[in-house]
C-alpha cells in the first residue's frame, strides 16, 4: 500500500513494518542504478499496470546500497518497474524462461532486463526473456 507519492521516495506498508523505497523516473535515472544488470524476478500485468519485480543493481552512492558481504559480489536490493495507465502491451520474441534457483539466495529468476527505451509514444522493454512495446503512462522504478 502506498501511503505517500512524493517525488523521491514512496513508504510503503507491509503489515507493521515501514519499508521506504527511492522512486525514480527512468527519463532521470542517476548513475548509481543499473538496470541492465538487474535480474528479473516475476512480472504482473491487469488492466490499469504492468509491473516487474527485479533485483536491481545498485552501485555505491545509492541511499539502498550496502556493502555486498561475501559470497555476493554486488548490491542488488528489491525493486519494481511499474508502467502505469498500461494501454498495450506487445510481445515479440517471447520466451518465458524461469531459470533455476542460485545456490546463494535460493531464488528463481526469469534473466536479465537489458533496456527500457521511449520509441514513438511507446516504451521498448528488452530482457533475456523477450522485447515487448508497451503503452503507459511515464514508467517509474521503485527500489528498496
């Protein structure tokens, strides 16, 4: 549940837990995130949004980052890629691959987002499962 949309950061409730997330837009995504090494972890999609949750990878200078402790070689924290007001969503090359679970975390993954680009109206979404264009309102990436 959101509780606040300001422009930065959003709270979100889980049960009695208050979690803050940095919310960014893609148009101004600083240099500390990069999306193309963040893994894909589910998508979901209704009829008002299309949403990825993703282990995004977060670089030092980034308010979420922390150290990564070994065996881990990275921060990677939670993260969502909402496309809100979704009015299309096309797929080409689909393949929905969930790969297995790494030995570190236990967590499945469905691969890597490559690239979220704006083309003509519309936002072109590359990952290791597929390209898909989808029409939305500007997308934002919440992390944790």
């Amino acid at each position: 549940m959101i509780e606040s949309t300001s422009n930065k950061e959003t709270a979100f409730k889980e049960t009695e837990t208050s979690v803050t997330a940095q919310r960014h837009s893609l148009t101004n995504l600083s240099g500390n995130i990069d999306l193309s090494c963040s893994v894909v972890i589910s998508i979901f999609a209704n009829t008002n949004q299309l949403s990825i949750e993703l282990d995004v990878l977060t670089e030092p200078g980034h308010p979420c980052y922390q150290a990564p402790k070994p065996p881990e070689i990275a921060c990677y924290r939670p993260g969502k890629l909402v496309f809100p007001n979704l009015r299309r969503v096309i797929s080409r090359e689909t393949r929905l691959n969930v790969y297995p679970p790494d030995s570190n975390t236990g967590a499945a993954d469905m691969g890597e987002l490559h690239s979220v680009k704006p083309e003509d109206g519309e936002y072109i979404l590359c990952a290791d499962f597929g390209v898909l264009r989808i029409r939305s309102d500007e997308p934002y990436l919440d992390v944790s």
